[in-house]
C-alpha cells in the first residue's frame, strides 16, 4: 500500500500512535514512579542559573548537539576548573568534545597527570539515542563549578566528561528513535553516519570517531572508564545496572578492585537516593529467565572487552529502558558521583591493581569464550513477572512482561574460554600489511620496524575452508579452519616486531591471532590470502595429470577416492583439473597461508 501527501502523514501518525499506544501500555504496567530521592537536592532545580536545557525542559527533553556545545562553552567560559578540548573530528565534520574539570584547570595530558589525582572518563552517547548520561553528566559539571554543591568532587580526582561520543548519529533527531524506551521526547540513532556501530568498533577501530577516542585514551590515561547505555531488552525492577568484563578476561587484579570497592560504593550511593542499583541482565534463555543469567566474558570489540584487554577499568552502564527518562538520568547523576568518590577513596588501590594486570603474561591467552555446562552458584534477582503465549503476528511464543515484582534465585553461568594461545616471544608483520602495522599504532601497542631483511623461525597458520559472512559492521568477516606449521621465514625491511613483553601484549594476541573473534583476520584485514591468483590451463594440466596419476600409485588412490565419494566433484572437469594443479610445484604455496609468524 502506498499513500502520499497528506494521506500519507495522517497513516503514519496513525500509524505510530498504535505503536505508542501499545508500548506505552507495557510501559505503564512496568515502570514504578520516580524513587524517593530521585528528584531531591537543589541540583534538580530549574529555576537555577545554568540549568540543563533537560531540567528547563520540565525533564522531558534531551539538547541537540548545538545546544550542548553552546550551553558547555558558557560553563566553561565562567569556570577556570573546566577545559573543553576536542578529540577529533566525525565524519560530518562535528568535534567530539570532551570536558577536563580539575581543581587546577588542566588543560593537557601532561597537566592533569602532574596533580596526580585519579581521573574518571565518563562517556555518554556511543549509542545516540541512549543518552542519559549527557544530561546526567551536565548537571554535575554545573553543580561541581557553579552552584558549587559538589565542588569537593575535584579535591581528590579528575573528571573527564564526553558528553556525545557519536555526534552525528546524535544528530539523525527523533521521536521515533528506540520503540521500547521511555523518554526523552527526541533522541539521535543508534549508529553513525555511515552507519557503524562505535561499541562494535574497539578492536578494528575503522570510524574516525573511535580512532579519536583511543587517541583520547592513550593521551589522557584514565584510571576508570564509564561507558553509559541504555538497555533494550528484558524487564525487572532494577533502574541502574552496571559491571566488566567476565572473570576468565584479562585483568583479574582489577576486576576484583571492581568488585571489593567499586560496586558497593555506586549500589550504596544509588540506594541511598532510592534507586534500585543491579547487575548487569543477560539471561541464558530469551523465554525462560529462570534458566539463570550470563556472567558474560567478551572480546575487545566492546568497550568492557576492549577495557579488560588493555587493563583499563572499564564499567559498562545500562539504564533500563522502561524506567522514566528523569528516573534514569537522576539515577546516572548519582552513579557519575559516587565512582568519583570512590576513585577519591581508593584510588591508589585501583593504580596498584592496573599495575598488577600490566604486568601480568600469562602463559597461554585466551581468545574466544563460551558458557560453562555448569552454573557457578546462585545470585538474587529481583525480576518482575512474566508469561509466554504463542503469537499470532509472530507465529512462535513470545514473552510478555506483566510488571508484578518478585525475587528469584537464580543460576550464574560463567563464561569460560574455548581457545587459548601459547604466548609468543613476538610476532612478525611484513611490510605490505600496513594497515594491519597502523592499526596496531592505534591502541598503543609498542612495536619495532626493521631496517634490513631477517631471517626468522616462526610458527605460522595456514587456513583452511574459509567462510566469509554477511556484511557486517562495513567489513566481511571471515571464519576458517587453522593448521600451523614451522617455517624459516624472510621478513623484508619494514616488517613490524610486535614483542609480547609488553602492558598490551594481550590485546595484541587478541588482535592478530586468526582464532581471536575479534582479530585482524576475522574482520577482514587479510582477505587478499585467501585467493589464489596462479591457475593452470585445461589442455596442459590434462596431459599433467595423467602422467602425475600413472606415476604416482597413493595420488592415483586418492583421485579415485574423491570421484567414487563426490559426484559433484566427479562430474566437474574443472575441479578436477584443479585438484590435480593444486598437487604440483607451480601451484602458490604461500596461498592460504596468514602472513603473520610467531616467534617463539
């Protein structure tokens, strides 16, 4: 059916009034009212000077991306604590910026670093449409250095604030933004302008924006990352979730500064508001939560992955969805308030536990995760109830929330590693695989360049039945099997050693051993080794063939195996033809073989 002009916009708006009618009908059933505290304090004021477009707005409106910047140049203007800088440029030529509030107005690296107070980088917006701790964010700026009522934050640490990681995502503005999400009135999308996902983006680090971000990283050294979200998936009581990456991950030493310090300072602030603070939902069955929830491990693709790899505490924030848009920000502002209190606190504890994990080498590294066939244990959960009833539209069960509280028991299932490395002595890139070279610059990984050709004895993999994937996140991945093999191998002039004596030795293994998810490999760095280029013409590889099979008896053998057992292949002249060149000298013995040696 196609409609237009004014029939068209009366359908839609229709049309979309159905919709909210009925989300917002699931909405009501499940999301409580604001919780005692949650509005309290003179922060929360709009009639203060300086208050947030969000609070003017009678909290129902989150500022464009020229309103933000403009209401965080006149802070800054007034301020002498705050630095506005940018981290570079998007691809529609917005600036990412990012806010430096210390007692000492440092507005450098080497600045901030010579106070010698813990830093905090809170990041709102990778998803623009979950923005919640932009307005969150704005207030505690503004009651840090103009109302003053939280001006004591400073004493004891730094706050480095992004209030829009994805600019011009932020910018595709709309009502129509998240189908399941309550509030604010507009939002921006999801992805960026091309349509990349940033919190898929860490380890290949292909948009402009996250090569900013990493440069931000690596330049202004944060001792704690808050990465805030907001969820869209299953219903429960909590308002604020949070936590890292799994325990089989990277950096056991902070994970449990994390889990001894961190956590019970934000639960307590939050509860203290009377916010209902949890962790992070994942449940193993979509339909049955009471299959117990996932402690989930993940690659370096996220921002808690990426965070685990490089031993930067990482904190993955998900507000939840059906929560009312004041509710979850209030509830951001008061979590942004206590990790800066408990970096104050222990900071020290934190610096000690991220030297412990940089100098960490395990043994073997592990690249790819799965369940664990057992629980570890029980956890509370504070759900809310749920049936699942056959849907006609889906034709299958769906689950449908009906919002009544209840505790459940429920199992933990950790994640547990499926692939491990032997850890290398180093591994050797030829030049020609510069992207791969620059890519590694990116995250900070030390390496060397050689000035002359060696002659090295490496490891190295040769792949077998490679698969390549649909589009994704504007590469094909690719997925194969693994076969190493010892090789002396010359590597020219130019070729990059990557020693794995080093703070990011684990995120390199993660990015350049093919098995990793998140390699260079499987995100399509190297898909030139997959094709072979030589071929062999049908009227000489025929008379070739046949003298190969009456001279060699056991290829003889295999050749009529393959016949008997495969009739595609036995009625194939051309994959015969070529299953015999591939068995002679001229075929590319470097075909299918990853150019990446480890030196043991």
């Amino acid at each position: 059916m196609r409609f237009t002009g004014l029939c068209a916009v009366l359908y839609l708006n229709a049309s979309m009034a159905v919709a909210a009618g009925v989300v917002g009908r699931q909405r009501q059933r499940t999301a409580p009212a604001l919780p005692p505290g949650a509005r309290a304090g003179e922060q929360h004021d709009a009639s203060l000077p300086r208050a947030t477009p969000f609070e003017q707005s009678s909290l129902r409106r989150t500022p464009r991306y020229d309103e933000t910047i403009a209401w965080l140049e006149r802070l800054d203007a007034a301020s002498p604590e705050l630095c506005l800088v940018s981290l570079g440029k998007s691809p529609e030529g917005r600036d990412l910026w990012m806010i430096v509030a210390s007692r000492e107005g440092a507005a450098t690296p080497d600045m901030l670093h010579a106070n010698g107070k813990p830093t905090l980088l809170a990041q709102a917006g990778i998803h623009a449409g979950e923005i919640d701790g932009k307005d969150a964010g704005m207030m505690l700026l503004r009651d840090i250095v103009a109302t003053k009522t939280r001006a004591d934050l400073l004493d004891r640490a730094n706050l480095l604030f992004v209030p829009i990681f994805n600019v011009d995502g932020h910018e595709r503005f709309s009502a129509f933004t998240r189908i399941n999400q309550r509030g604010p009135d507009e939002a921006g999308w999801r992805t960026t302008a091309r349509n990349l996902n940033l919190n898929r983006d860490y380890a290949k680090a292909d948009t402009p924006e996250m090569r900013a971000m990493l440069r931000g990283l690596e330049a202004w050294a944060p001792d704690l990352y808050l990465d805030i979200h907001v969820t869209d998936g299953a219903d429960y009581q909590y308002d604020i979730t949070y936590g890292r990456n799994g325990d089989s991950g990277a950096s056991p030493a902070i994970n449990a500064w994390i889990d001894r310090t961190l956590i019970p300072a934000l639960d307590g602030g939050l509860e203290a508001m009377g916010h209902t603070p949890g962790f992070l939902v994942a449940f193993a069955d979509e339909l049955d939560p009471r299959k117990g929830v996932v402690a989930g491990t993940i690659g370096p693709r996220f921002s808690t992955g990426y965070g685990d790899a490089r031993h930067l505490p990482t904190i993955l924030v998900e507000n939840h969805s059906l929560k009312p848009y004041p509710q979850r920000v209030f509830g951001t502002y008061v979590l942004l308030e206590s990790a800066l209190r408990a970096l104050a606190a222990d900071g020290h504890g934190l610096r000690a536990a991220v030297t412990a994990d940089r100098t960490l080498r395990r043994a073997e590294i592990p690249l790819d995760w799965r369940r664990a066939a057992e629980p570890s244990g029980t956890v509370d959960f504070k759900a809310v109830a749920w049936r699942v009833a056959r849907s006609a539209v889906a034709g299958d069960r769906l689950i449908e929330w009906v919002g009544n509280p209840s505790t459940m028991n429920l199992s933990r299932i950790p994640m547990v590693p499926t692939v491990k490395v032997t850890r290398p002595r180093a591994y050797w890139i030829p030049p020609a695989w510069r992207d791969v070279i620059e890519g590694l610059k990116r995250h900070g990984i030390r390496l060397e360049e050689t000035h002359a050709a060696t002659d090295v004895e490496v490891e190295m993999i040769r792949v077998s039945d490679p698969r390549l994937g649909e589009p994704f996140e504007g590469r094909v991945p690719v997925t194969a099997n693994y076969l190493t093999e010892r090789r002396r191998e010359r590597y020219p002039a130019g070729s990059a050693i990557v020693p794995l004596d080093q703070p990011l030795g684990d995120l390199a293994a993660l990015l350049l051993e093919p098995a990793s998810p998140d390699s260079f490999f499987q995100w399509g760095f190297f898909l030139e080794v997959l094709q072979a280029t030589e071929y062999a013409e049908g009227y000489i590889m025929g008379p070739m063939g046949e003298r190969m099979l009456s001279e060699d008896p056991a290829l003889r053998g295999e050749f009529d195996k393959m016949i008997a057992e495969d009739p595609d292949f036995a009625r194939d002249a051309a994959a015969r033809l070529r299953w015999l060149y591939r068995r002679t000298p001229f075929f590319d013995e470097r075909h299918l073989l990853y150019p990446v040696g480890r030196e043991l």
